[in-house]
C-alpha cells in the first residue's frame, strides 16, 4: 500500500521491466523485452495511472507474484476471464474456444493482444478497415458474413439510441418532463452493453436476441419524445395565438382611448 513501495500497484510494471525489459539480461532466454513499453499504452495502464484504479491488472495480476510465469495457450482466457467473466462464458461456449486451441492460438489475445490491450470498440468486430474478425475471414465465408451482421445489428441498435438521447434531450432543455423516457431508455444502453458481450459467443442468434429488446426499448423512447416535441410545438402554437390576441386587444384599447381623447 506504500506509494513508494516497489511492489505498489503503480510500480510493480517497473520493477518487473527491471529485469524483463533488459534486452541483454533477457538474451538467453529468448523472449520480448517490449513488455513493459507495450503495457504502457494499454486501457489497463490507463486506467490504474490516470484514472487511479488500483484494481486494474498490473504484471502479478496476470502472471502471478513469486511463480510467476507466462499464461499457456489454454490458460489465457481463464486469466482474462477472472475479470471478463462474462465474455471469457460466452467465447468458451464458442466454437473458436475449440478452434485457436486446436491451432495453438491464445483466445483473448489473438484478438486483444495481450500487453498492449486496447479499448474494446465495436469498429474490431465485422470486415472493415480496423476490424479484427478480417484478419481469419472473408466475405465469402460464414464466419465473415455472421460478423458483418453482427456488426450492422449492434451498429442499429446504438444509432436509435443516440438519436432518441437527443430527442429526449432536446425536448428535456425546452423544459418537458421526459425523465421516465430517458430512465427507461437507459435499459437500451443496457442491452446494448450484453450485446457486445455476446459477440463473443459469435452466434448471430445470441446477439439478435439482445438487441431486440433495446430495439423495443428505443422504439417506445422514440414515441415518448416525439410526443413530448408535439405537445410543446402545441404550447408554442398557443402561446402564439394568446400573444397575438392581447396584442389586439392592447391595439383596440388604445384606439379606443385616442377616439374619446378626440371627442374630448
């Protein structure tokens, strides 16, 4: 718990490289020595230096303290999966759990890399420009169109939300009363939080099935602040009339007291 202390949280990547990240010292062995440069540039680093998250994983998370030593091919998603439950289920019901370990491939990191893990982002899933599921498959095979439609799916489903976000929001700062609308659209983001999980089970059924309740979710949110936009181009429209009318009003009144100051 010493912030000075070399097995501190924030320090135990360093004094690790010590040792690992010494090119001539590491020589006989055979391994990388960038390790320590790779993790720097991580969400987890991140996370712990910046956002001071002491909980996130550091070298020991994953390899251990006093044995420490490299997680096998088979081990991999178990080690991931210890904060990544969810995901590490679903990869293992999968059929690529059975698929990389015939091949010899480490699961999460074959997608994820492994020091120098970055933001999961939908934009790694499908067959364009940045997408990982590209590097195994093509259009032409399952694999590749299952990903692509899972992709456009999960793509949908997060552009009616932000679309209805902004309508609520929109109609919220005219000042109506859209709180149970956004409250309930909040289970939109839900959804589409385990739909990202599901992806990898890679079973396009899976991840249709999560969507579409946030797909119902973002309809009804939909009607809710277009309703809540009508009734407040109504108010407008009254409070139109109403000025206009005592402007006449106001206007007749005062032609009525120029006609009897001239009779006076």
């Amino acid at each position: 718990s010493d912030p000075l202390s070399s097995v501190n949280p924030l320090n135990v990547a360093q004094t690790c490289a010590s040792c690992h990240g010494n090119a001539e010292y590491m020589a006989e062995y055979g391994t990388p020595t960038n390790q320590h440069e790779a993790y720097q540039t991580s969400v987890h680093w991140r996370m712990m230096s910046e956002e001071r998250d002491l909980s996130a994983p550091t070298c020991n998370d994953c390899h251990g303290n006093h044995g420490a030593a490299p997680p096998g091919v088979s081990w991999v998603g178990n080690v991931c999966g210890q904060c990544h439950a969810v995901m590490a289920d679903h990869f293992a019901q999968s059929r690529h759990a059975t698929t990389f370990a015939m091949l010899g491939v480490p699961g999460c990191a074959t997608c994820h890399n492994n020091h120098d893990i970055q933001v999961a982002a939908d934009t790694m899933l499908g067959l364009t420009s940045g997408a990982v599921c590209g590097r195994c498959h093509s259009p032409e095979d399952r694999g590749g169109q299952t990903a692509s439609r899972m992709r456009s799916v999960i793509d949908s489903l997060r552009t009616d939300f932000d679309s209805v976000s902004g309508i609520l929001l929109r109609a919220e700062q005219a000042g109506m009363e859209v709180s149970e609308a956004q409250f309930e659209l909040s289970g939109a983001q839900s959804a589409l939080v385990t739909a990202r999980a599901a992806v990898h089970s890679f079973n396009l059924d899976l991840v249709n099935a999560e969507t579409e309740e946030g797909f119902a979710i973002t309809a009804e949110a939909y009607a809710h602040g277009q309703d809540a936009l009508a009734e407040l181009q109504f108010r407008r429209m009254g409070l139109a009339v109403s000025v206009t009318i005592i402007l006449v009003l106001i206007a007749g009144l005062y032609l009525k007291l120029r006609e009897i100051e001239g009779r006076a």
